[in-house]
C-alpha cells in the first residue's frame, strides 16, 4: 500500500532547513571525532590519522618531532603531512 505526502512550499523549506541542520551537525561530530580540526594529535591518534599500526608508525616515523604540550607528547598534522609528502 503506497501513500503520497504533500506538502506546502513553507514546510518543504522548513523541512530541508531541518534535514541541512541534521546532515551538517553530522559532519561537524565525525571531523571532530576523526580529529581533523585538531592541530596536534597523540600518538594513538596519529595513528589512526595515518591508517597505520603502532609498530609500523614506530618502524617508519622515526623522524617524527614531537611537541610537548602540557606534559602530553603529540605529534603537528602540519609536521605530519610535511613527514610522509617528502618521503
């Protein structure tokens, strides 16, 4: 059984207002939650930031400055990008 909605221009706009607020407060949690408005990261962030295993970041990131940041060692995604570009 199929039904059809209708509605007024008014509520077609107030509709896609909710659903932009809804779709753009998403997106705003997931970067905040992936750490992409962050400056620096941990190291477990660092990490995931890179799609790599502690080992494997230990292995190949040897050269890697860390910043002490309040007693908390982290890592520039500045420095981190300029890292892996230029190698």
């Amino acid at each position: 059984m199929a039904f059809e909605v209708l509605f007024s221009d008014k509520q077609k706009e107030e509709l896609g207002s909710q659903v932009y607020s809804v779709v753009t407060d998403a997106v705003q949690k997931a970067r905040f939650d992936a750490g992409m408005d962050k400056k620096f990261l941990n190291k477990k962030e660092t990490c995931e930031y890179l799609g790599v295993s502690n080992n494997t970041f230990d292995k190949y990131f040897i050269g890697l400055k860390t910043h002490d940041v309040n007693g908390l060692l982290v890592y520039s995604k500045k420095e981190i990008d300029e890292f892996v570009f230029n190698k």
